[in-house]
C-alpha cells in the first residue's frame, strides 16, 4: 500500500460527514440547472426519469464511490487502484478516480461563472434593482430580463464577478479556513431551506401555483425526449456530487461505524427535497408572468427577481436569498476545488496551498470560455452542437451527460463486478438481504440502464 498519500484525518463524527456532503451536493445544480432543465425538458415525466435515476442508480452509486474512497482511504485515483489491488484486479482502475477529478474540473469551470451571476445579485437586490424594475408591472419581466441580459453579455462583469469566486475559494481551500466555514454553514443551511420554503410560499399565494404544480408532476411521456432522459440520468449524477472525485476523497475521510447506507439516503433526501422546492418557488412565477419554461440558464435569475421587486421588504428578502445561492454555490465550489488539489497533492507532490493556487489559475483561466460564450464571441459556437450551441453548453453536456454517467457506470462495475465481495460487504455493513438488494442495483440495473440510455441518445456503439 501506498502509505505517502494514505489518508489518516477522519471526521470528527457522523454529522461533520454528512454536513460536508450535503454542502457538497446542494449547490447550483439544486437551485439553478435542475428548474431549468426540467422546463426544457417539459416537466413532470422528466421529474419522474429524474426522481427514478436518484433512487436506483445514484443511490446505490454512491454508496459505491464512498465505500471506494473509505477502502482505499487516500485520494480518487490512489483509492481506487489500491481497492482494485487489493480484490486482485488491474491497477488501472485509478481511472474511476482521475476521470473524475477531470469531470470535476470541468464542472467547476463554468460553476464559478454562474455562481459569479449570483454574486451579482447580491448586488442588484440590495440596491433596489428588482423593486425599481417592478414600478411598473406591465414591463416587469423585461426589466428584470434585461437586467440579466446586460449582466451576461458583459465580459467586464462577469470577469469581476467570477474572479471573485475563484479567488475565495483558492483563499479558503488554501488557508484551511473551512472550519470557521463549516460552522457558518450549519445555520446557513437550514437558514437557506426555510427561506426557501418562505419564498414557495410566496410564490404560490402570487404565481400560479397550480400551473405550476401541475407542470411538474403531471407525467406526460409524450413530452420527453431519450435526450431528456439522458440529461435527467447526467443530472442525477450532477446534483450527488457523484463521478466527480468528490465522494471518494469525503470517504476516506468516513470513520469506521458510519452506515454507508443511511447517510447516503439522507444526503439524496435533502438534496432531491432542494431541487423541488426550488422548482415549486420558480414556476408559479414562470406562468404567471408568461415567461418561458424552456427559457434555459438564466431562468431563475429571470423570474424570482420578479417575485422579489413586489415581495413586501422584497428587496431585503432578495438580498437574503441570492447571499444564501452565492453560499451554497460555494460550499460545492470548494469541494469542487479539492478534488482537483487533492489529485495534484497526490500526483505532482505538491504542497496544499501550492496545489490550490494552481487549480485555481487553472480553473480562472477554463472560466474565460464560458464567459465569452455568454457574452456571444463567435469564436465559442459549436455548430455541431446544433444553433447557437457554444463551448459553455459543450463542457454542460460534456461533464452532465458523458463524463458523469460514464464515471457512474464504472463505479457500478467495478463495485458490482471487481471489487472483492468481502471488502464490499465489509464497507456496506448492512444486512444480507439489503447486501443482495445494493449488488442487484449495482450489477444490473444501474450499468444496463447507463448503457441502454447513451446508446438510444448518443447513438454510442
Ligand atoms: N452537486 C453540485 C450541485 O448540485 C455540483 C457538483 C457536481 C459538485 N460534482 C461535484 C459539487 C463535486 C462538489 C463536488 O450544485
């Protein structure tokens, strides 16, 4: 066993782990990407898909990556080499690890610019931006669009803004301030889960919330794509954190005695219950006001600033609400980061604070194509992606619908198939019964499904 990179700080309890992975898991992907790819997606049936691929595939995934991570107790790609070691398989199993790192990457390129949006609208809301726009009703929506618009179709702004980001997360990556951080976000997180509810509910009394409603959960299969179930499966992924490195490394980290099982239910409780009370906070708004469902990434930036500009103490309320994205954002944003530090800690030898600072100028400079294909520089369009598709939509489905699911499909095989059954009961440490449950999930139904999905939308094979 490799001993230089083995892992031997743990968390302090059950808690701290839990904490930390949900942090991980509740970010952009809950608040900003699930409402809007479900309303291009055209609602309900990809709830549905999407709901269904969290229970059986990302579940079950991972409680494999953690019990990898926890195995082989050292970063992604060490862990999963030495796990494959020890079930007497090919080292070149490390590739579980490093792809991740890669997706997470990726990922965090362009999850610094949108959460750089946030930031902005920090700012707008404490000035009064969404109240003044909302003087008059007639154009509120455009003035509320136009606000975005101006935002992400400048280079300037989203420079500041992003730049921001990735400088504070360096900062604390680097410092080993996350404690001081952690305790911060004990309260925001709940704080932000109440708050959010507070705003459904305004959103209903105001919106329309049975349209709403019935958007979301009304199963009409005839409005979803294979590509939709595609982009439902890359999300499941997505939104756990999962095959992106992350999971192992919070796993080597597990203390012996912590249930695999029962916390990574409750991660995926919490998270999957962030993403619906966002959607049911930003559609009644959506329909009431005529804007598009299938508007794409700007969506909730486009429509609660409305519900904020005539909210009472809307302004106020606004502020709260966009500090509390900007948290959330980070909290993932630094695991993000971590992943990628952890894999050059491991690789290049070098020190933590080293190791962040060069993700960090390289994840800065990754941001610039996702900011100038926002702000529409020809140079960033993909036409085989289809019109108008840029770069920042090509690293969007790159990680979300290839890398992520691909990861996942690894994971499950080498969990289901290679790692030692001894060594995965011994991880899981459930009972035989709920053992032959996880294995059927992980041997079958996640790889099948995995397979049968890309080769009907990517026409792979
Ligand atoms: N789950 C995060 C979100 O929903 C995004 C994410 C994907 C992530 N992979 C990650 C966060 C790895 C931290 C680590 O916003």
């Amino acid at each position: 066993m490799n001993t230089e990179t083995h892992v031997s700080n743990r968390w302090s309890n059950k808690y701290a782990y839990i904490l930390a992975a949900t942090g991980a898991a509740v970010g952009l992907g809950n608040l900003w990407k699930f409402p809007y790819i479900m309303g291009e997606n055209g609602g309900g049936a990809f709830v549905l898909v999407y709901l269904l691929c969290i229970l059986f595939i990302g579940i079950p995934v991972m409680m494999a990556e953690v019990a990898i991570g926890k195995r082989g107790r050292s970063t992604p790609a060490n862990a999963a080499s030495m796990v494959a070691t020890e079930s007497g398989k090919s080292s070149h199993w490390s590739i579980i690890g490093s792809m991740g790192v890669l997706a997470g990457f990726l990922i965090l390129s362009f999850y610094v610019v949108i959460a750089g949006w946030a930031v902005a609208y920090v700012f707008y809301a404490g000035t009064g931006e969404f109240s003044a726009a909302a003087a008059d009703p007639a154009t509120n929506a455009e003035a509320i669009g136009a606000l975005f618009g101006n935002l992400v179709s400048s280079v300037p702004n989203l420079l500041i803004y992003t730049t921001i980001i990735v400088a504070s997360v360096v900062y604390v990556l680097s410092k080993g301030v996350k404690d001081g951080l952690e305790t911060a976000v004990t309260y925001l997180m709940p704080a932000m889960f109440v708050l959010l509810v507070g705003i459904m509910i305004y959103s209903a009394i105001v919106g329309d919330f049975a349209a709403a409603f019935a958007f979301m959960f009304n199963i009409d299969f005839s409005r979803l794509t294979i590509e939709g179930v595609l982009v439902a499966l890359g999300h499941a992924f997505f939104t756990l954190s999962l095959a992106s490195g992350i999971m192992m490394v919070y796993g080597a980290y597990l203390p012996k005695g912590v249930s695999i099982a029962k916390t990574s239910i409750m991660i995926a409780i919490a998270d999957t219950l962030v993403a619906l009370i966002a959607g049911l906070a930003i559609y009644p708004i959506v329909f009431a006001h005529g804007l598009e469902p299938s508007a794409g990434p700007g969506l909730l930036f486009q429509a609660l600033p409305i519900a904020f500009g005539s909210m009472p103490m809307g302004d106020v309320v606004g502020t709260l609400f966009f500090v509390m994205v900007v948290f959330a954002a980070f909290t993932s944003a630094i695991a993000l980061l971590e992943s990628a530090a952890a894999y050059l800690v491991e690789r290049q030898g070098l020190t933590r604070g080293k190791a962040s600072l060069v993700a960090g100028v390289g994840i800065w400079l990754l941001s610039l194509l996702t900011i100038f294909s926002l702000s529409g520089e020809e140079w960033t369009l993909l036409p085989f992606m289809g019109d108008g598709k840029t770069i920042f939509d090509g690293l969007d489905y790159l990680t979300a619908n290839i890398l992520l699911p691909l990861g996942g499909l690894l994971i499950s095989v080498f969990v289901g198939w290679f790692m030692k059954d001894e060594l995965v009961k011994e991880e899981f440490n459930v009972s035989e019964g709920q053992f032959k449950l996880i294995m059927v999930l992980l041997r079958y139904v996640a790889p099948i499904a995995i397979i049968f999905v890309f080769i009907n939308a990517i026409g792979l094979f």
